[in-house]
C-alpha cells in the first residue's frame, strides 16, 4: 500500500433492483449491488462499479476485508481518501 492509497468501509446490498452507490451508513459507503452474492458475482461488480466511479482501473481496486461478508474493507491504489469520497457523493447525486 502506498501513501495515494485509499481504503474505503463499503456494505453492500445484493440483489438490489439496480446497481448504484446508496450514500453513507455510518462510517461505511452503502452500494446495492444487482447480482446476487454466489460464486462472487457480488464482489466482481462490486469491483467494476467502484472502478468505474472512482476513475480507475479494475486491476486498482481490491477487497482486502470481508469478501464473504457484507461488510467489506476495499483498497484503492492511486487515489487519496478525499478523493475518493468526493467521487463518490457525486455518483450518489446523480
């Protein structure tokens, strides 16, 4: 991990209606989250939808906590924090 690392708290809702990021929950960015959470659907487009808000590649996104879990701790490399939270209040908006 370097320092332009971000590490983000995400809960994610599967099998929502539609895929999009849902705001805050605490400390935690809520995303409902389309496919359902078998054989790790859930965490591919987890990954893709993060990748695709934030600006980054795939290949820059990584959960790091809790794959198996809803609560989920997810590496992103070269993006600050405040970075990534000002991306993402953006995509909650529109």
């Amino acid at each position: 991990m370097t320092v332009s690392d971000a590490v983000l708290e995400i809960r994610v809702i599967p099998r929502a209606k539609r895929s999009s990021v849902a705001g805050m929950r605490g400390d935690a960015w809520l995303i409902r989250l389309q496919a359902p959470p078998v054989d790790g659907a859930a965490n591919e487009e987890l990954v893709s939808i993060l990748a695709r808000v934030l600006g980054v590649p795939r290949r820059d996104v990584a959960i790091v906590a809790g794959e198996r879990s809803r609560e989920k701790r997810v590496r992103i490399a070269g993006i600050d924090v405040a970075t990534a939270h000002d991306r993402l209040s953006a995509a909650t908006r529109s």
